[in-house]
C-alpha cells in the first residue's frame, strides 16, 4: 500500500468547539473506517501553524486518498490535502533511475 500524508485544517467553528473536539474526532475516523475500511492509519499528530492535523495513513491507491480527503471535508474540514510520500530510502533509488 501507498503511504499518505494528510493535512486538515478545521472550521474555526469546530476548532473552538473543545467540549466536543475528542468526540468528533471518534466520529471522524469512525466514518472513514466505514468508508475506507482498508486504510490504516500510523500517526496523528495536533499541529501549531497553517494546518491544525497531521495524519499518516497507508491506502491501496489515490482513489481511496481522494475519498479520505473528502469524508475529512464532509465533516467539517476547512482544507484537507492527501499528499502522497515515498520512503527516503525509494526516493533515492528513482533518483539513480533517472541520473
């Protein structure tokens, strides 16, 4: 499987929700595991600056990045970009292919 970056920036209406923040994110990834049952999920991280969530996740294909990013909007997600990443050590092996 493919590996993935998501950033996600929230809603300023669900940002300063904190009585419910734990909540929606439950409903969050209960949702994609709904939709997305094959995505895994590696990391979480809160953030200080443009983005608000960092999430890594391994998917099988950019259809199924796409619709992760989607489910992210629907529930209230401002901005929410899957970037695709590629092992440091894989990226240096297509580097040698094209030198």
């Amino acid at each position: 499987m493919a590996t993935y970056i998501l950033m996600t920036k929230l809603s300023p209406e669900l940002m300063q929700d904190v009585k419910h923040r734990e909540a929606i994110g439950r409903h969050w990834m209960t949702v994609i595991q709904e939709k997305c049952p094959e995505v895994k999920f590696t990391a979480h991280y809160a953030l200080l600056g443009p983005y608000d969530f960092l999430d890594i996740y391994e998917a099988p294909d950019e259809e199924t990045a796409t619709k992760v990013s989607m489910i992210s909007q629907a529930q209230g997600a401002l901005s929410a970009e899957s970037w695709t990443a590629i092992e440091y050590g894989r990226f240096l092996e297509l580097m040698e292919e094209i030198a």
